[in-house]
C-alpha cells in the first residue's frame, strides 16, 4: 500500500471523478472504453489517482474479454489519460499487478499544448537561430599568410559553435554547465533554453527564478532517454516535463498569495 501512496495523483476521490468526467466529455470513447475507464477509477479510491490492477481482473470486473482490456488500456495511454507501471516480482518470477496512475486532467491539458507551442517555437527558434548565425565577422586584412582570414561573405557555421559562445549571454551558467556534458552545440542550447522560456511564460507568467527547474527537468529528461522512456523527441519530452513542473511552481506561487492576503 505504501508503493500505491507514492503515485497518488489527486487530493481527493472529488477531484479524480472529475478530471474522468473531463476525459469521458473530451473524447469519443467507445462503449467499452468508457466502462472500463470508470472501473480503474472506481479501483483508485482509497489512494485517489492510483491502483493495483491484474490485466485478467480488470478483464473479470468489465466483463470484457483481456484483448478489449489490452486495446483500451493503450488508447488510455497514448492519450496520456493514464500511465500504467509495470511491477516486477522476483519471488513469483514474473509480472506482478501493474499499477495505473489517472493524470489530472489539468496536468493533461497542459502536456497537450506542447504540440502547438512546438510549431509556435519554431518560428521563434528559426529567427533566434537566423540572429545568431549572423554574429558580426570579424574581418582581417592579412597581412601574412598565417593570418586568419574571415570575411563578410563568410559568415559563422552556427552548427560548429560550442557552447563558449554562449558566455555572457542571457542564458544562465548554471544551466550551460548542466547541459554541456550532454550538449555541446551552443545552437542546441540555445534551443533548449528556448523551450524553457516559452514553457515559463504559457504555465508560470508569475514565476522569475526558473533556473533550478529548468536544470532539474533536463536530468529528468536525460534520465528518460538513457531509459528508452521517449518516445518522440528529446526537446519535446524536455518541454512537457518543464510544463508540468512550471505548473506545479504557478500553483504554488498563487497558494502562498492568497494565504499571504487571508492573513
């Protein structure tokens, strides 16, 4: 029970049955989907959010046959309605129950701008990208041979730029100096930091120091790929972990006004 504690994911059983109203309103779910959608919920009462579920039970309790069970459980999934851990018990030497974890609908919503606000920062990308493939050249008149000559007409390779390029820009040491291990192209740092700008002003307007997050949601990231957990792209994952932390930070911020204005 204690393993279940730690993936709770609501409050209160008032406020999953409303994030499931939510899902069952958003999407076109089919009959046996919606059933058996409402069953996990009514499992992942007692620690609202999550549960302990045998796909064969889940299978008894619907009354649906397991490949039903099996085809709605991946559309929960890759809807990203719910996350299903897999538990693994060496004692029994197999698969144990799994544990399905219910995301809040709000959590859900804003994970799910992530593909408009990635179309949205390309466009900024492309015109950060275009700013600083045209840092000023330098231009030498040589006067001998071993001198190096650049010119206007040449400018800088933005692609072969390290990171020492990015010394006193606007981007944080700290957060070059956790990235660079991993990355060291200053356009793709450059791009990242992109993200965390964007994700700050859609989910955490009210929040200025974002730096620590930012770090911390880029080993979570790093950590998920080492994992094989992405599925899609690095700097999308990278997004949507710091959209839901930015969030939690927003909320936070908006808990301590209002205690501050009660007092």
């Amino acid at each position: 029970m204690k393993e279940l504690r730690k993936y709770q994911s609501f409050k209160n059983v008032a406020e999953m049955d409303e994030s499931i109203d939510l899902y069952l309103k958003k999407y076109d779910l089919k009959e046996s989907e919606r059933v058996i959608l409402l069953k996990i919920a009514a499992y992942s009462c007692k620690f609202p959010g999550v549960s302990y579920l045998k796909l064969d039970t889940l299978a008894k309790v619907t009354f649906y046959v397991k490949r039903t069970v099996q085809r709605a459980l991946k559309k929960f999934i890759d809807l990203g309605i719910i996350t299903r851990i897999e538990q693994f018990k060496p004692v029994r030497g197999g698969n144990g129950a799994s544990i399905n974890v219910i995301t809040p609908f709000a959590v859900h919503e804003s994970l799910a701008v992530q593909s408009t606000s990635e179309e949205e920062l390309e466009s900024t990308e492309s015109k950060d990208e275009e700013q600083l493939a045209h840092i000023e050249t330098i231009n030498y008149k040589a006067k001998s041979s071993k001198e190096l000559k650049i010119r206007n007409s040449e400018p800088a390779n933005v692609n072969e730029l390290d990171v020492s390029y990015l010394t006193n820009s606007h981007i944080p040491t700290e957060f070059i100096n956790a990235v660079k291990p991993f990355i060291g192209s200053a356009k793709e740092v450059y791009s990242l930091w992109g993200k965390v700008l964007l994700a700050q002003k859609k989910h955490a307007q009210s929040l200025t120091d974002y730096t620590e997050i930012a770090i911390t949601a880029f080993k979570q990231s790093v950590f998920a790929l080492k994992m094989n957990k992405i599925r899609k792209g690095f700097k999308g994952y990278f997004f949507g972990v710091l959209a839901k932390m930015m969030s939690v930070e927003q909320r936070k911020l908006k808990c301590k006004l209002f205690n501050f204005l009660g007092e």
